[in-house]
C-alpha cells in the first residue's frame, strides 16, 4: 500500500476504541452473578474460558475443563463408582482448629501455573503425591507435571493429551498402568532434564515436542489409589468432619467444581481482584448448568479463628497474581455440600450430576533420596485401614492411613 493513500484517521480512532476496551478490562467486576451474563464460548474444549485474561509474563491464564453433556454424565459415573474414605466411626468429631499441610508443599507459587494447558487435574494430583511424599518419606521435592503431560493419551500433539483435561481416576490409572505407562509407579523429579513445566502447550495448539524427559533419577511408588471423600449426600457437619479427617491423616484433598460458563467466569474475576484473605462462597453460584470445571488442592482449614466464617485453605495451579502470592484462595466451609447441577438433559440416572466433590489420592513409597528405586507394585485387593489419628492440628511424622489395594479405574479408556 502506498503510504501517501493510508488515511490515519481510522487508524487512530481503533486505537483509541481498543484503548478503552483494555482499560474496562482491568475494572473490577462484581462477583454478583445478578450482575450481566457475559457471553459464553463455544461447545467443546477450549484453552480457557477468559482468553484476554493474562498473567504477569504476558501468558493467557486462568484455564479450565470444559465439559460436554457426556463427559459430565462419565465424570459423575467416575463419583458414584469410586471407593470412599469417611471419618473413622469410631473416633469423636474433630473439634474446631486450624491445620495447614502446605509447608509440606514443594512449589514455588508464580511456577504453579497452567498456562494456557488444562491440566488442573495433573496439577492437583501431583500436589497431593508431593505432599504425601514429604510426610511419608521425608523427601520435599518437586515433580514433573509434563511428564505426564507429554505421554498421557496420544502424547502433547493428541486431543486426548494431559492439556486437554482429566480427572483423578485418569491420573491414577495412567501412573499404575503399565500398558499405558510403561514406566508406571514411577515420579520424575521437576529438575530433571526437560522435566519442567512448558506453560505454551495447550490443548488446541500443541507445543512443537522437544527432547525427551529424562527419568533418572526417580522415586518409586510402592502403590497408588484413590477415593472420593463421603460429603454428597450427607449432613453438612458429616461432609465436613470427613474433609477434616482426610486432612488430619495427612491427606490433601483434591476439590473439583462445576460451574456453567457465566459462573466460572464470576471466579476467575474474584480470584484476580480479591486478596488471599477473601472467602469464596459458593453459594450463590449452585445449581446452575455446569459445563466448565475446575481441580484444586485443599491443603488446610480454619474453623476456629473467626467460628462465622469458616473456610478451607485452597492451593490453585493459576499462577501468583499480586494479589495473591501464595497462589492459595479461602473457601467458605458452610457451602452447601448436596448441591447439584440443574441440567435435565443429564443422562445419569443413579444420582444427580454433583457440582463439587473432594477426592484423596494415597501413595505409598520405597524410594530413597537420590536414588532410583524400581520393583513398586500395585494391589490388585484390599480393604481400606486406618490407624489412629496424631490429633487436630498435628500431622504424623509418616502418613496414617492406607488404602490397601484400592484401584479407581476410569471407564473411559474401555478396559
């Protein structure tokens, strides 16, 4: 184009448009959900439901799972056909206090982000392996999330790869099956070579695959399973004192949400513009459609400090805005446990589809620091044991309960 042709006036006038569409993104939105419904994004999985959202690398952030009416249908099939840890019926209710297990959180906040990959699920489960690992073994050591990340599915470059959503049962499974996982049972250190996390792999535009992920050195699982925590379909006080059980024995528990798009959207918000303090209540936003989920680690709580405001201690895997340096948010403990997501074209008949539910992941090790340790197994059979518990607010020197031989395989593989 000739230069002399180019008129500079509409050029300055999208200058000045897209200057005041910037700067009304950076206001603060309400979390009212009365307030706007916003637009939702097309069917299927996406990188993120917010794409002009950044974080301070310039990386579009804040991605999460969206759901098909099918996938949601399998997600809760998952759920109703999982092993379930409750409070020993033996022991008191736990009394009201505070417990934080994220001392025993190797990580490093602005590096605990997803990028623009929706791996939360892979986030979540390594966090509650690496905290069982310092607790259980005494070793406090990052581990890989690409490892998984590379090799899950079809590999960085397929539309089932670890970017493209997951749950804790495909977790579980990958790192025990050996047809899918020839190095299964295996946990390779963040520091090793190409080990580290790629924050520009994403489901939709795959990073170009480089070279390997070298797995020696590793630890070694001697086994791995999961639960889901009994709180749907319970009073609150019983959903609670289970929660806080899990989290007495030494096991983070895994909290996975279901919003509808608008919903989400409403999180993401308050996540970026309330400081770590704030206390997210759900609430507001249950029985809605669902379709864009979320995985996060609960790692503590506080019942006691201020008894009308309760609330759980929550790591997320979206970075370390200002905002929020530990990466850490609050969640309200008087939420509404039951709560369901109000979709009639649900195929699942047992049960309703469950807007939120709490899951524990149990490891076992054999592994030395520094060494690669081979011959873990997983049980084919068991039953779940409990010893007693170190106390309210104290964490035992190795971990206090077992899942013995308990295996959450998810059905969608076909096997």
């Amino acid at each position: 184009m000739n230069p002399k042709q180019y008129n500079l006036v509409p050029a300055l006038l999208l200058v000045i448009a897209l200057a005041v569409i910037v700067a009304g993104i950076g206001m603060p939105v309400s979390a009212d959900k009365s307030k706007g419904t916003g637009s939702l994004p097309a069917p299927g999985v996406q990188d993120t439901i917010n794409p002009v959202s950044t974080n301070s690398e310039g990386d579009q952030t804040e991605p999460v799972m969206n759901l098909t009416e099918d996938e949601m249908d399998e997600l809760q099939h998952e759920i109703d056909t999982s092993p379930t840890y409750s409070a020993p019926r033996s022991s008191p209710p736990i009394p009201k206090g505070s417990l934080s297990l994220l001392p025993y959180l190797p990580y490093v906040p602005k590096e605990r982000g997803q990028g623009k990959c929706s791996d939360c699920w892979v986030w979540s489960s390594t966090g509650a392996i690496e905290i069982e690992h310092t607790i259980k073994s005494g070793i406090r050591d990052r581990l890989s999330i690409q490892y998984l990340n590379d090799n899950f599915g079809s590999g960085p470059v397929g539309v089932d790869s670890g970017c493209c959503g997951g749950s804790v049962g495909r977790f579980v499974d990958w790192y025990s099956n050996k047809t899918a996982n020839p190095d299964a049972m295996k946990l390779i250190p963040w520091s090793n070579t190409n080990a580290s996390f790629a924050p520009g792999q994403s489901c939709n535009s795959p990073i170009t695959v480089g070279e390997p992920i070298s797995i020696t050195p590793s630890y070694q699982m001697s086994s791995l399973s999961a639960a889901t925590v009994s709180s749907f379909g319970v009073d609150k006080a019983t959903a609670i004192n289970n929660i806080k059980s899990a989290l007495n024995d030494g096991l983070p528990v895994l909290y996975a949400f279901n919003y509808d798009h608008t919903d989400m959207k409403a999180f993401q918000q308050w996540w970026r513009n309330q400081p770590e303090t704030a206390i997210w209540d759900p609430m507001p936003y249950e029985n809605d459609g669902g379709g864009a989920a979320h995985v996060t680690l609960l790692v503590g709580y506080d019942d006691k400090t201020d008894p009308k405001n309760p609330y759980w201690l929550v790591v997320n895997s979206w970075g370390a805005p200002p905002n929020r340096p530990d990466g850490t948010f609050r969640l309200s403990m008087n939420m509404n446990y039951n709560a369901a997501i109000n979709n009639p074209g649900s195929k699942s008949k047992s049960k309703p589809r469950q807007q939120q539910s709490f899951h524990i992941i149990d490891a076992g090790f054999v592994d030395t620091p520094g060494t690669n340790v081979t011959g873990g197994t997983v049980p084919s059979s068991g039953t779940m044991a409990t010893t007693p518990r170190a106390g309210p607010g104290t964490i035992p020197v190795f971990g206090a309960l077992t899942l013995a031989g308990i295996f959450f395989h998810d059905k969608r593989d076909g096997n």
